[in-house]
C-alpha cells in the first residue's frame, strides 16, 4: 500500500508543479480568437498569410485603414493626403502616436518601413504591392513625400496594407530581430508568442486612438476545424472564422454562440498551370483549361456544399472590386461538349493530374468542394490524385517555388484593397510568385490599367481584360467567398467585410 | 548485485546504439537525407553544400559516425520550418508528453489495481467475468474514438470540462482518462493472473493454515508480491504507454512531442521528426533500465536467472 | 462359421464401444464449444464480415466513390430525412455510407491480414533461428529484437510512413516490418524448450539436417501458437491502421477507410453523426471479434498456453 501511495503523491507533486504557470488574465478581461494555422514570423511584409495581416493590424498601424460602415479609406497614422501631381503624394502625419518602445512616431518612420519594402535585396514578399512607389522623402517630422513610377490610381487603397515599422528597430535591430518581435504604434502589445500554440497580446495603454475593451487578448492555434467549433460551443474561444456552412446549425442552436456571415474579396479558383512553371501538362493547351471549367457544375457546389454561401464568378475578379463585369456570364456545365473538347485537344482517354490541396484556412469547405470538384472532372475523364500539404506555411512555400503545378487550390484576399488590380497583378501577371499563368496581352491591360487615374479608362481596361481570362479560360473559375464567422454570445462582433478580424474593437455583450 | 548492473547496462548500451542505428536507417537509407532534411524552397547551392556536409559520397558508416557523434551534442539539425535547432524543439515540448504519461498511467492504475485483485479473489464469479468482459472491451476500443466521443459529452453537451488544450488540471482529465483507459485493460489483467499466481503459492497457503486474516493474507503478501509482476510488466509496457499518449494527444490537441511529431511529418521537416524518435526511444530504453534496475533489486531471482 | 459369428459379435461389440465413444468425444466437444460460445459466437461475426468484404461489390448497394452533392448529409433510413436506399445514410459528398464501410473493411482486412502475413513469417523464421542455433545466432537477433521493441508501434510506423509516404502498400510493408519482433520473442522460448526434447535429440542423431528438423518436426508444434498470435495481431494491425489513416497518414481518401472516414467524420460529430460513428463501430465490433475469436481460440487448442 505504501508504494502505491508514495507512487501518487509523486505523481501529483509533478502534476502541481506544472499546473504553476497560471495565466495572470481572467476570463472576463481576455478575448479568446482562434487561427488555424500559426504565423512563421511577427514581420507583416515578410508573410503573404492573413493571419499576418491580422496580426499586423492589432500591434502595428497603418497610414490609412478602411472604415466598415461607409467602406471608405479614412486617415489613421497620417492625417491628410494630397496628389501634388500626377507622380507624387504629399501626407501629413499625426503627431501623437508612439512605439510600443517610447519614440515617437515620425516621417522618418514612414520612409524607413518603405525603403526595406521596396529595396529588392531584402526579398520582402510584400514588394510587389508596392512596386509602383519609386521613393519616399521626409519633407519634416510629420509630413513625408512619396513619388510613384507614372501615375498610380491605387495609391491611397494601399495604404491599408502596409504597416508602419520603426526606423530605430529596423537600424539597431535588424531583420531576424524583427521576425519575432514586433514593434508597433497599435493598440495591442506581443507580450508571448508561444510557436504554433498561441499568442498573448495585451493592450497599450499608451494608444493615441480608442482604446480595446478587453486588456487581453489570446490567439490560439487549433488546426481542427472541429475542435475550434467545440471550443467556440464550451467557451474556449470566442471567435472562430471560416466555419463550414453545413456547421452554422451546430453553433446558432447551441444557445452559446452564433453564426455571422459576410460576402468577402476573397475569391477561390483552381489555378492551372498554363505557364508551365511545374513543367509540362495538358493544361497548357486552352482547350484543356475550357474541358475543366465545362466540366464541373459549380452552381450545384455554391448551392449544396456551400447551402449558397458563394457568389458565382466568371473571373477572379470579386463582385466587390472596382472593375468587376457584372456582364459577363461564367460557363455553364456541358459535360459532352467537355469530352469532345478533350478529345479534340489530343487526350480522347483522357488524363491524369496531380491535385495540391491543403487546409481550409480561409475557404470554409474545402475539403468537401474539392470531392465535389474532382468527382465532376472525373466525369469528362480528368482523373486528378489529391496531394495532401497540412500546413498552411509549406503549402505557400511550394506555390511560390513553382512546384505546386499543374493544378491546385489558390484563393486570394486581394489584401483588402477592392480593386481588379489586386488580384491581376499577384495572380495572373506574368513571372509573379503567385501567379501560373502567362498572357502578354492581359499583362499589357494590367498595367494600362495600374497606370492611370482616370476611373472610367480603368473600368473599361478591366472589362476587356477579364473577357480575356474567360476565354481563354486561365484557371478554373469558383467563386467569391462569403465568410462565415462563429461568434460567442459573451461578446459583441460582427463578419468584417474585409477579412480583417479586429479583436480590438469587440466588447463583452452585457447580460 | 553489481554483475547484474553491468549486465543491464551493456545491454542499455547496445540497445542505444540499435536505436541509432535505425533512426539513421530510416532516414538516411530510406529516403534521400539532402531532400529530407532541407527545407524545399533551400537553392542548389545550399542542397551541394549539405551533401558535401553529409558526406554522401562517403560510406555509410562514415555518415552515420557523423549522425551519431552530432546527435550525442544533442544537434540533430534545424528545423527548417521554425528555423531553431530541432532538439531544442522537441525538448520543449516534452513536458506535456511526460506529464501526460503518468497521468494517464495513474489513471490505469487507479482503475487496474482494484478490478483486477477483485477479480482475482473472486476468482470465477460473476464479478470476475464481468471485469475481464470490460477488460476485453476496453482491448477493442480505439481509443481516438473514444478520445472524441469524451470532448462531445463533456465539452459540448455539458460544458464542464475544456475541449482541448493545455494549462489547467481539468485540462488533464479527459486525456488522462483516455490513456489510462487504453492501458487499464491489459493492466488488469495482468494484476488478476498476478495476483492468482501468488495466491497459490505455498506461503500464502501456509499463512492461510497458520490462520492468519484473509485480509492480511492478502494485505500483507499476496498484493506485495503480485506488485513485481506487474511493476516489470508496466515497466514494458511504458513504450505502449507512449504510443497510447501519441494518439490521444492528437485528439486533444495536446502540446505535446507527439502532436509535434505529426505536424512536422505533415510538413515534411524531418530533422524534428528523426529527434523525436530518437529522444522518445531513448527515454523508453531508460525507463526499461530503471525498472529492471528496481525489480532486480527486490527479486533476487530475476538477478541470478536468465 | 462359428469363427465369422463370433468375430460379427466382437466387431460389433467393438463398434458399439466405438460409436459410444465417438458420442462423448463429441459430446464432449460440444460441451468445450459451448464453454467457447463468446468465441464461436465472434467467429460467426467475423464471418459476415469477412465475407461482406471479400463479396463487397454484390453486397454493397452502391458505388462508394460516386458522388452526389444533391444528396449529401442524408441520415440513416429509420430517420426523419432518411431513406432505405441508403440504409446508413449519406456522407458529405453524397457517398453511401454503407457500401464504403464495406469496401472500409475491405481495406483494413486486406491490411491486416497482409501484415500479419508478412510479420509472422520473419518473426518466426528469426525465433526458430534464435532459439534453434543459439548463441551468436541468438544474442544479434534478440538485439535486434529489444531495440525494435523498444520504439513503441506507432512511432515506428509514423517515423517510416513519414519517409515513404502514405500509401496503401507502404502501410502494410511498415506494419508487417514493424511488428515482427513480437513473434520472434514467443517463438524463440518454445524452440528452446522443444530443443532439449528427445525426439529432436533423436533426429540429430539420425542425421537430419537443421532445417529438416526446423521445419519438420520443431515448427508443427508451433503452429497452434502462431495462430493465436497472430490473430490477435490483425486486430492491433488494424485499430493502427485506422489511427494512421484517421491522422491522414495512411490510406487517402477518397478510398474509403474506417480510418479515414472517422477523421472526416470528426467535424460533423454534432449535427451529422453517423459519417463517424458507424465506422467507429465497426472498427471496435471487428477487433472485438478478433479478440474474442483470438482468446477462444487460445482456450480450444492449448488452455495452458502462456499468453
């Protein structure tokens, strides 16, 4: 009996030990946020992940931010903006904004964070967003110059998409420094990033704007969507986001949490590799890209995969930007006239793809709108094998590297700025990491249309170009996402139209 | 005394060395080590410089000679993914792993002690079929099922305990009570045939003639000898302890070696995967050394036998 | 005459004595099949199952691959929302649920059996060598034995899977490679024991060659043994083959099963929950049966069997 005994008491000595590290927040002060998929750095532009942008927005801030009730981009860091002339951008700064560390935030700011963007040595994923900026200049502490590459109509847009990082840390620091340490300007401070479990931030006391109501906020990783919905169900978290359609009865009848939802940028497709940038496949020929699109009946997914929650495209191009054709109508499934197609491009047994799929991340139902996608290829003789990557990090790497051809799972946030551009450029532009597919023509519109101020011309480039993409079928097209958010009834939220999750503006609901 | 611990620890030796042996077989002769241990999107010049690192025109014992000395620095590479050294990784998150194995061992205990020396005084009664009944049972469950239905009833349904996750002791009790519930059937049953096997030997009859309690019988004899069966046997047993731990720790979402395990093959970063098996393999082969230790120590038997 | 009469009688007589102890012999038996009747009772089980797998494209009602989107999430029949075309229901992309634990369970049989296969015949050709020959013989395969039983089952196999990749072939070469020690350990003991006894003793002398006594007069007596543990084995093959594929590390979807189908099913355990718990079941029911079948087994051939 003693040994047994003294066997217990050891066990639960070490049980107590670990049981120490108590969190010091209380429930009622932390809001709990879930991510599927941890973050491989705290450096936004060195991440193309929205979780990184996210994260981005609670510890840095930007110039401008996009209001969620008018949709408008409104001043944050900066105050004011002007276009000098059609080359350069004149923007005046608060003055009250400081760094998590205590210097103030100037012009000097401003044109540190750009020049380690734009300069192509540091290899920052978010260049190519801002390629467009060709210098910036500090007029006097608060006032700063940017001088763009020919005239740049999406300017102002993209200032919601950089944040502002500190010159000091960027000198004195440096660049592994930066990865995992964040200095911002924001209303939250890192206080622990535990990798790939969570993060702790806690609230500036110090924030020149409206200061959050919780002091604490905790992101945890929880890979399973299902485990994310149970913890949403028990408390463990109080919002979770891309929550499976066919999941939204479970969480609005449970009495704990509900559902909300939102038509977003995103926009999901199928990229095919007609760039060959994998190597050679069938997709390469046009006929093949038009027999995958033919093939697959995606107004029967949208409506019984998704219970309607997408929007039916034509192109990438989101219903929501600036230059979406709402003229142009997608293809419609012609299963016969897909066959003959193939066999007409030379494949009459058809052939056999390799398809990268990975987590949902974003796209709420993926698993089960490619089962859906894949059984219909399979009708016209498409035969795919599904390759599997389980985190979000390794499967970005292998898009980026060219490896992920001839055919996998793409979709694209447009970095919150609602315009074509957003899209035409990192996606379907020629030569970007991100893009597999190469047209000359489209990529001359491209840049007509980044090259211009004149709204009009703009809207009339965009349509070309997306009839372009259509016929020539670059990818195979699905549709705009609507993200569906589970929310815990302890706390007041709502889907933000953006994709940007903002714990800071969530207050407890009273009882 | 002192020949039976050199003896074990010879073997302890060798065993180690196999250990080594196999990990580097896996990885080294399985696969191609350059494009298992880089990170995917590493250029050419950084895939020559390792396999000249590696030495991979060298011969195969050279390379591991090369594995084996960095490993025992404790260096098994880096994690590509998370870009710090792989032991490093894995040994943070061993903790959880641990405590979660002796918490799910407590739990097997707590339920395999008693049902199995019930069992076995009432030998061939109702109660002994109904507790091997369960014990069979128990054998057949998958316990990642059994893992899941736990979270829905008591997280979902009831709300009385976390859904997943690590912090609290009521964090522990459904993932202690999963693994315990995997072991405890084997468990059981060992202590019954235990128990039996002493209850018959002659000191228990003669203390049974010298009319001693039965209590006492079973207090004070039976129960500390049928212990050293079942030590040895848990003993063995700590390597299916781990591998239980590993399944229930998925389901949990447990910070533990385990999960690390499974991300990192999901990732393909094969530097923390090699350490993991190594250094789990390592402690199961100490764990084994301890209890031999310990049994020898009380078992003269066990010392001077085969 | 007299002589054919009285050997009549005599063979009569003993033909009486004959059918009288046939009649307890099998009585019996029976009664010893009765004791078994948990085990009789699994083997009749596995039976069904066995054969529902091996006949899975007449028994199953349907495709397990065709999808039907317009049908997805369908309860079982005896539902509200449910029909008797698909008795247990729909998945989530439409799939019959029956005709894919079916062909599941073809999958985990085929595993199972394949691995075992694989892992009985190494392991006890290396026991019969370890415990026939002895010495150096002995001590580099019970080495080798030790450190591979150290590495607990599923690591091993998550370690190698994660080299090779998942696939259905890869799955039972790491599982049949995997688990052969175990064999070796028992087999190795009762050699040994048999080793010593007079009629192995009495070959040597003959001149029988090694394997001649190997094979001819040692292994006959290990087969009841083998059989045990093996059978037991397939039942542990397959609750890992369903973990490493319930991890997406085994066999991929959309080839249905168990395994797989319950990690599917784990997101839909609250609204539609028999994608998950069906093949739950079956899973458990088989290796149940397995192990019922397994230890009755063990009961009928050798009661003293030290397992």
């Amino acid at each position: 009996m003693g040994r047994l005994a003294s066997v217990a008491l050891v066990a639960l000595v070490i049980l107590g030990g670990l049981l120490g590290p108590a969190d010091a927040q209380t429930k009622d002060d932390t809001v709990v946020y879930a991510f599927q998929s941890d973050v491989q750095n705290w450096d936004p532009p060195n991440s193309v992940l929205r979780e990184s942008i996210i994260l981005g927005y609670h510890v840095f801030d930007h110039l401008a931010v996009r209001d969620l009730k008018t949709n408008r981009v409104v001043p944050h860091l900066a105050t004011s903006w002007k276009a000098l002339d059609d080359t350069t951008w004149e923007l005046k700064l608060r003055r009250d904004a400081r760094f998590h560390d205590g210097t103030k935030f100037t012009a000097r700011d401003v044109k540190a964070t750009f020049d380690r963007v734009l300069n192509p040595e540091n290899k920052l994923t978010a260049r190519g967003n801002h390629a467009k900026i060709k210098s910036i200049e500090v007029v006097d502490d608060y006032s700063v110059q940017f001088k763009t590459d020919g005239p740049y109509p999406l300017f102002v847009e993209r200032l919601t998409a950089q944040v502002m990082q500190s010159e000091k840390v960027i000198k004195e620091k440096g660049h592994e420094w930066m990865q995992d340490n964040p200095v911002g300007t924001g209303p939250y401070k890192l206080l622990k990033w535990n990798k790939k479990q969570e993060h702790l931030l806690v609230r500036n006391d110090d924030y020149w704007g409206s200061k959050p109501s919780f002091k604490y906020v905790r992101i945890r990783i929880i890979p399973e969507t299902a485990t994310q919905i149970a913890e949403l169900i028990s408390g463990g978290v109080d919002v979770i986001k891309a929550v499976p359609p066919d999941q939204m009865d479970v969480i609005n009848k449970s009495g704990q949490a509900r559902t909300s939802t939102s038509p977003i940028l995103r926009t999901a497709m199928l990229q095919l590799d007609q760039a060959a940038r994998s190597g050679p496949n069938p997709f390469t020929d046009r006929r093949v890209r038009q027999v995958a699109n033919l093939a697959v009946d995606v107004d029967a997914i949208i409506k019984f995969v998704l219970n309607g929650l997408g929007d039916r495209v034509a192109t990438p191009v989101n219903p929501m930007a600036f230059g979406f054709d709402p003229g142009l109508k997608p293809y419609k499934q012609d299963l016969d006239r897909a066959k003959k197609l193939l066999a007409e491009a030379g494949y009459p047994n058809g052939i056999d793809v390799r398809f990268r799929t990975g987590l949902e991340i974003v796209e709420p139902g993926l698993k089960q709108t490619n089962e859906a996608i894949v059984a219909d290829l399979a009708k016209v003789g498409i035969r795919t094998q599904q390759n599997y990557i389980g985190e979000v990090g390794p499967y970005v790497n292998q898009v980026k590297d060219g490896k992920a051809g001839p055919m996998f799972n793409w979709s694209w946030g447009y970095y919150s700025v609602f315009d074509a551009d957003a899209i035409l450029f990192d996606v379907l532009h020629c030569g970007e990491a991100y893009s597999y597919y190469c047209n000359k023509e489209l990529d001359a519109l491209t840049d007509a249309g980044r090259s211009t101020l004149d709204q009009k011309k703009r809207a009339e480039i965009y349509v070309k170009a997306q009839k372009i993409l259509f016929e020539d079928a670059a990818y195979l097209f699905k549709w705009g996402l609507r993200g569906v958010w589970g929310i815990s009834n302890r706390v007041n939220y709502e889907a933000p139209r953006d994709e940007i999750d903002r714990m800071f503006i969530v207050t407890p609901r009273k009882k | 005394m002192r020949r039976y611990l050199f003896r074990q620890l010879v073997q302890l030796a060798v065993v180690v060395v196999g250990i080594s042996i196999l990990a580097f077989a896996i990885l080294h002769v399985l696969g191609d080590p350059v494009l298992l241990l880089l990170p995917q999107n590493a250029g050419k010049e950084e895939f020559e410089r390792y396999r000249k690192l590696l030495g991979l025109d060298q011969p195969l014992y050279v390379q591991y000679w090369k594995f084996s000395s960095g490993a025992l620095q404790g260096d098994f590479g880096k994690s590509w993914y998370a870009d710090t050294p792989a032991f490093r990784l894995v040994l943070e998150r061993m903790p959880p792993t641990i405590y979660l194995t002796l918490a799910g061992l407590l739990v097997a205990l707590l339920i395999a002690l008693p049902l199995g020396i019930l069992a076995a005084l009432k030998r061939h009664s109702f109660v002994d079929t109904l507790c091997t009944a369960v014990a069979v049972a128990g054998q057949a469950m998958p316990i990642f099922w059994l893992g899941i239905m736990l979270i829905i009833i008591f997280a979902v349904q009831f709300r009385a305990l976390p859904a997943s996750g690590y912090g609290t002791w009521k964090h522990f009790l459904m993932p202690a009570f999963t693994l315990g519930a995997f072991l405890a059937p084997i468990t059981m049953r060992l202590v019954r045939s235990g128990v039996i096997e002493v209850m018959n030997m002659e000191y228990i009859k003669t203390a049974r003639a010298k009319g001693v309690g039965e209590r006492m019988v079973v207090a004070k004899h039976a129960f500390r000898n049928a212990c050293i069966p079942v030590i040895t046997v848990l003993g063995l047993q700590f390597g299916q302890l781990l591998g239980g731990a590993i399944v229930t720790e998925t389901v949990f979402a447990w910070p533990g070696v385990a999960t690390l395990t499974v991300e990192s093959i999901r990732n393909q970063d094969f530097p923390v995967v090699q350490c993991a098996v190594v250094l789990l393999a390592l402690i199961i082969v100490a764990v084994n050394f301890i209890v031999d230790m310990i049994v020898g120590f009380i078992d003269p038997r066990i010392r001077v036998g085969a | 005459m007299k002589t054919a009469g009285a050997g009549n009688e005599v063979a009569l007589k003993n033909l009486a004595a004959a059918v009288a102890l046939d009649a307890t012999a099998t009585r019996a038996s029976l009664r010893r099949l009765w004791r078994l009747k948990w085990g009789v009772a699994a083997a009749v089980v596995i039976l069904m199952i066995v054969g529902s797998a091996v006949l899975a494209p007449w028994v199953a009602t349907h495709d397990p691959l065709s999808v039907n989107i317009r049908n997805r999430l369908a309860p079982p029949a005896w539902m509200d929302g449910g029909t008797p075309r698909h008795l247990l229901g729909t998945d989530q992309v439409g799939r019959d649920l029956l005709s894919r634990v079916i062909y599941g369970g073809r999958i985990s049989l085929a595993v199972g059996t394949s691995a075992v296969l694989i892992s009985a015949s190494i392991g006890v050709l290396m026991g019969l060598g370890a415990g026939y020959f002895g010495s150096r013989v002995d001590w580099t395969i019970m080495t080798l034995v030790n450190v591979m039983l150290t590495f607990p089952f599923v690591l091993l196999a998550l370690a190698v899977i994660a080299v090779l990749g998942p696939s259905l072939m890869n799955m039972i070469i790491v599982l049949g490679v995997a688990d052969w020690p175990l064999y070796t350990r028992v087999i190795r003991a009762e050699t040994m024991a048999l080793r010593e006894r007079e009629f192995i003793l009495a070959g040597r002398a003959l001149g029988m060659s090694h394997l001649r006594i190997m094979f001819r007069q040692i292994f006959p007596n290990l087969v009841s043994l083998i059989v045990v543990i093996a059978t037991l084995q397939v039942a542990r093959v397959i609750i890992l083959e369903s973990f490493l594929s319930f991890l997406g590390l085994g066999i991929q979807p959309p080839t249905p099963a168990w395994g797989n189908m319950l990690g599917e099913g784990r997101l839909y355990m609250l609204n539609s929950w028999w994608i998950a718990a069906f093949p739950g079941l079956a899973i458990f029911v088989t290796t149940l049966a397995i192990n019922l079948m397994g230890n009755a087994l063990r009961d009928w051939l050798d009661p003293h069997m030290k397992l």
